[in-house]
C-alpha cells in the first residue's frame, strides 16, 4: 500500500514542504505557489482538525482540501472513508478529476460520484465492490441513502464545499440528515465564499468548536474592472461588446434557461460560437458545453449561475452578465469567473436596461462606464472541434493512447491535436477543424489500445 511519508507541518504549508508526487501533479497543472486558503488548512487538516474556512471565489478552495485528504487517504476499497458534498455535477465531476492527478500514485484509490443525471443502478454497481471517496450532490446521495444502497457508518471526514450555494438551492434539510448518517466523531470541514444565517446554524449544529480560517473573502476591484453599458436593445449591445473585445472565452450569464437559449440562437445567427449551460440540460450536455470552452471548441459559454461557483476554467478573457443578477451574492461570484488565482486581472461587463441605473450601481459601486464602438459584423469562430469517444478511464485509455491513435495510425499532425479529456466512461479531444473529419474517420474504423470505440463529432 503506498503510503505518504510522514512529515510534521508547520501551520502555514509551503509547496516544497508536500510530498513530491503532489508537487509533480501540482506542477503539470502549471501551479508553483500555494495560495493562502491552501497554505493555511493543509496542516489543520492534515491533523484531523474540523474546519469552517472561507475564502473568495477563484482562491483555490478544492485543492485546499483535496491535497491533505488525498494525503490522509489508505485505500481498503470497503464502505467510503470521505464524503464530500457539492452543489452541482459540474462541480462534482471537477473535484472528481482534481482527486484523480493528484492521487495517480496511489494503487487501487477508488472514487466514485454520486450525481444526478446518471442511473442509480449503474452508481450502486460502481460502489458494490468498495469505494474509498465519494463526491456527492445532496439529492442524489439522500436517493440512495433512502434506498439504503450506501453506507455512511465508516466515515471519517465530511467535506461542504461551496456551503452557502447548497444552502441557497434549498439542501440544508438533506445536508443536515446526510451529516446525522456519519458518525459523530467525523472531521467535517466546511468551505464557503459567504456565510448566510441558514450556514451559520448548521456550524453551530455540526461544526462546534472548529478552527475558523479566513482569507481574502473579496475581489479585490483593482483586479476585476466592471464596465457598465446601458441599453434599450441589450442584445444588440452584447454583440457589440463581443465584436469590440474579441474574446477567445467568454461567459455570459443569463437570469433563465430560456434567455440563454434565446440568446444562443441570437449568437448562432451571427456567426459566434457559443454552448448554453443550464439545469434544463441532460448531464453529458452540460459536461460537454463546459469542456469545449476549455478545450478551445468554443469561444462564448451562455450560462446560468448554475455556473457560477467553483467551476475552474482557465484563462477566460471576460465575464458578461446579461441583465441584473438577482443579488449583489450572485454578481460577486459572476465576476469571481473573470479572475482566477491572485496574479490575473478580470474584465466583466454588466449590461441592462436604461431604469435600472440606481440598481446596477447598488451591486457594482464603482461600475464605471464604457461606449461600445465595435461596427464589423465580424464572425468569431474557433479553429478546434471535439471529437467524443465512448470509452475512458474504465477502459484504462490514457491521453497518451489517444495521441498515439491520432498521429501514428491516422497520421494527425501533433500540432493539429488540442486538449484531451479522459473520463470514467467517455474521452474527449479537440482537433483542428481542417483536421476533423478525417480524425473522425480514422478512429471510427481504427483502434485505440487494441480495441474499437464509437467517436462522434460534437
């Protein structure tokens, strides 16, 4: 069994004071520094100390408690040892893939989550012959709590990340019955960008006598500069301000599904590549929307605030809301999207109708103002697509395989290939469009590892 070597750690963690394989996955993440909500819960927690730790959007909350539990962790592949409870399934999925790199060098850690979108029977299978970490939405972890196909009785730490979203969605009767199914003595560690009365009951219930840790907890506003654009036509203004700024990603949140479908036909017609991200989407729609705007595949992501906490995408140019949000909360954690880690700047813009002036002042204070001047109608397209392969980490596929499918059996150029994705059950890799179709065709009538996959163009 692989084993960490233990260290005594000082409160506040440095980097070079982690295990070497955790800095050799923190590395290829291109992540040289800690951040100070990871430098100052690593060591509490490592020493099984319950936490209620907040820190902005953007700080590095996952890796803060993914590092010490990946450290912690003994696999025995028996009833699940860590529980972490998430607000969505992106999210779940992420922290998923965050525990995968950096536990790559521990044999037989098995990972399991539990999310909606997904059958309960195919996730009882996933479980019936062990499982050390479960990542869970509360919904779904009560339906099998309820059916009684999951036990809780051997679980030593319980993580609620992004606390106060689970509580805005209406969680906390089903986080507070999830919590009596753990035993009492478990470490529970709370993270939060905000604290609402509702979470703070549930401290006092469940997390009294926990260290408190806080970090910066705002956007500091020489970061993120808010440009206000107030507009009659505020469709019109936002393909202005697309065609102006020329993002290469993009998100724009929308108050309804319906306004960011609407609003994607609106870019569509244009000729501006754009996916939608909403709860009115089946799960693998809603991982594929978010992918290709990592990947490159496409430049403009049209959300719900269903995105808007935790999900991790790197370098995107600015962040769009389209209308008031409902809340100064809800802009807070928009805008968190614009400026990820402490060493970016962010651009947002708020765009709105003429009467709301006093209201879109009220969340952004220091909104300063901006004149669109944009007037080609210039197409903004990508130059990647996406292939899909229904095969992934359950087949044992690695990158590497399907690099090697790519460039050696159907003779892609490397510097065609993009970003590759593997998955519990599918993969993903972008492509040069010119390049597409005939990669397409290759693996479709060729092999990854010795075996025959479906692939679709998505």
């Amino acid at each position: 069994m692989f084993l960490f070597p233990q260290k005594t750690f000082m409160q506040s963690t440095t980097l070079s004071s982690l295990p070497q394989s955790i800095q050799h996955s923190l590395f290829t993440k291109k992540i040289t520094k800690l951040t100070p909500i990871q430098s100052q819960t690593i060591s509490p927690i490592l020493e099984g100390k319950s936490l209620i730790a907040q820190a902005k959007t953007g700080s590095g909350k996952t890796l803060a408690f993914a590092i010490p539990l990946v450290m912690k962790i003994k696999p025995n592949n028996t009833n699940p040892k860590i529980l972490i409870l998430t607000p969505t399934r992106e999210l779940a999925l992420q922290i998923v893939q965050v525990f995968r790199y950096l536990s790559k060098d521990i044999p037989n850690l098995k990972i399991v989550s539990i999310i909606g979108g997904k059958p309960l029977r195919t996730q009882v299978t996933s479980m019936c012959h062990g499982v050390d970490i479960i990542v869970a939405t509360p919904g779904r972890l009560m339906d099998h709590l309820f059916r009684e196909t999951l036990s809780l009785k051997e679980i030593t730490t319980v993580v609620l990340d992004e606390g106060d979203k689970m509580i805005d969605m209406g969680f906390y009767d089903d986080i507070d019955s999830i919590l009596k199914h753990t035993p009492k003595q478990a470490q529970v560690l709370l993270f939060s960008a905000t604290f609402s009365q509702k979470l703070e009951n549930l401290t006092k219930t469940f997390l009294k006598g926990a260290q408190s840790i806080k970090t910066d907890t705002v956007h500091h506003e020489d970061k993120i500069t808010i440009y206000g654009i107030t507009s009659n036509n505020t469709s019109e203004s936002l393909l202005q301000a697309l065609w102006q700024y020329k993002p290469n990603k993009a998100i724009v949140f929308c108050n309804t599904k319906d306004e960011c479908n609407l609003l994607q036909e609106t870019l569509k017609n244009n000729k501006i590549s754009s996916g939608v991200l909403h709860g009115g989407l089946l799960q693998h729609e809603r991982q594929e929307a978010l992918l290709k705007l990592a990947n490159g595949s496409t430049r403009i992501l049209i959300a719900t605030d269903l995105a808007a906490r935790g999900l991790d995408v790197d370098n995107i140019d600015i962040i769009i809301s389209f209308g008031l949000p409902p809340n100064k909360e809800t802009f807070t954690h928009r805008i968190g999207r614009a400026a990820r880690g402490d060493n970016k700047d962010g651009i947002a813009l708020l765009i709105y109708p003429p009467h709301k002036v006093s209201q879109a002042l009220e969340l952004a204070p220091k909104l300063k103002s901006i004149n669109l001047h944009a007037s080609a109608q210039t197409p903004l397209l990508t130059k990647l697509q996406t292939l899909a392969i229904n095969g992934g980490r359950k087949e044992k596929i690695s990158a590497k395989d399907i690099l090697g499918a790519l460039t050696k059996d159907v003779n892609i150029p490397f510097g065609a290939i993009g970003k590759i994705d593997i998955f519990q059950d599918y993969s993903y890799v972008a492509i040069n469009k010119e390049m597409i179709k005939k990669a397409h065709l290759g693996l479709s009538n060729g092999k990854i590892k010795g075996r025959k996959f479906k692939v679709s163009i998505i």
